[in-house]
C-alpha cells in the first residue's frame, strides 16, 4: 500500500457469506482452513464501524431448499462475530457474485466508493466471484487473506485437494490481476 491511509481512498468493507450454515464443515467438504476467519471479520467491522466507515453485509440466500444457506434454515442467520448494526445495509443474493440481482453497484458507486475491501465465505466461491467483478469493475479490491477460508474439495478424477491449497490458490490466482491481498494486520495497520 502507498503512503496514503486507507481511510482517505473513500473505502466500503463487504462481508460476504458470513453465515452460521458455514459451521457445519463436512457439509460443505470437511477441513475447513483459517477457522478464526470471523473472528478477524469481526476485528476489521469493528475498527471499520470506529471510522464510522460504509459496511455491506452480503448473504447468500440459496434456491435450494435443503442447502444450510436456504432462508428457512437457521444456517441463512449472519454470524454473530458480524451481526449487522442499525444502518449497515444488508444484501441478499442467489449466486455467487454479491453484484448479480443487487443493487450493491449502484449503492457503491452512489456513496462515491472506489476501494473495497472484502472478507468472507468461502475463498474459492463468492469472495473469488465477488472479487473478480469488483476488479473488472475498476474498483480498487482489497481482498483479506486470513479474513477469508474454504474447505476441502474434490477434483475432477475424485482426488482430494485440502482447504489450505484450494485457499493459497485462489489466492494466488486474484493477487495482482483483481486484488491486493492483505492480512487483518496489515489492514489494520494501515487504515
């Protein structure tokens, strides 16, 4: 990061997905990485909402009636690391992109934001989805790397692939292209 504070860039934090369903791990694969993930969410909320600083809360609503993320199931809830205050908008999507069938660009762009930074469930998933348009979109995406986790996942010949090397690569594949990639420290150093 340059010289300047974060502050000053006219920054927005997106909490994307932050939601009990993702406590159950061998639903969504086993092996779950960075599990303090929502704890070092809640730290950059609270340093954020200290700056009285705008705060998106994404949450993902799915269409499938037996996920734990489907809004009839207690696993829709945001997580209580996170809970959304008075005021703090809250954005609910079908897919894994926080900006298809919301109006979360025209908010942003309304507020006069240009930098994002972004933590959440899961790496691979909606924060990488989510990222990769923030980017394309010309926002200046800051994506927090111990602020964000994953699961394990199988690969397309049934071999399985740990949490810890779906999230460096996902990492590895936004860094530079469409984010900067910080941790919660750096981050908090220079807001």
């Amino acid at each position: 990061m340059n010289q300047m504070k974060l502050r000053e860039r006219k920054p927005a934090l997106l909490l994307i997905d932050i939601q009990k369903g993702f406590e159950d791990e061998d639903y969504w694969g086993g092996n779950r990485n960075n599990k303090d993930a929502e704890i070092k969410s809640g730290q950059i909320l609270n340093q954020w909402r200290a700056l009285n600083l705008p705060v998106f809360h994404i949450r993902h609503s799915s269409q499938n009636p037996n996920s734990k993320l489907h809004a009839s199931h207690k696993g829709f809830e945001i997580h209580d690391s996170v809970k959304p205050i008075s005021g703090e908008p809250v954005i609910t999507k079908n897919v894994n992109s926080a900006f298809i069938g919301t109006d979360l660009k025209e908010q942003l762009d309304e507020q006069g934001i240009n930098t994002l930074v972004i933590v959440g469930l899961t790496t691979n998933h909606c924060v990488s989805t989510t990222t990769r348009m923030a980017g394309n979109y010309g926002y200046h995406t800051i994506l927090i790397s111990d602020a964000t986790a994953t699961f394990d996942r199988m690969g397309i010949n049934g071999e399985k692939y740990s949490s810890e090397i779906i999230h460096l690569t996902t990492l590895a594949n936004l860094k530079d292209e469409f984010a900067e990639i910080l941790d919660t420290d750096q981050l908090l150093r220079n807001i």
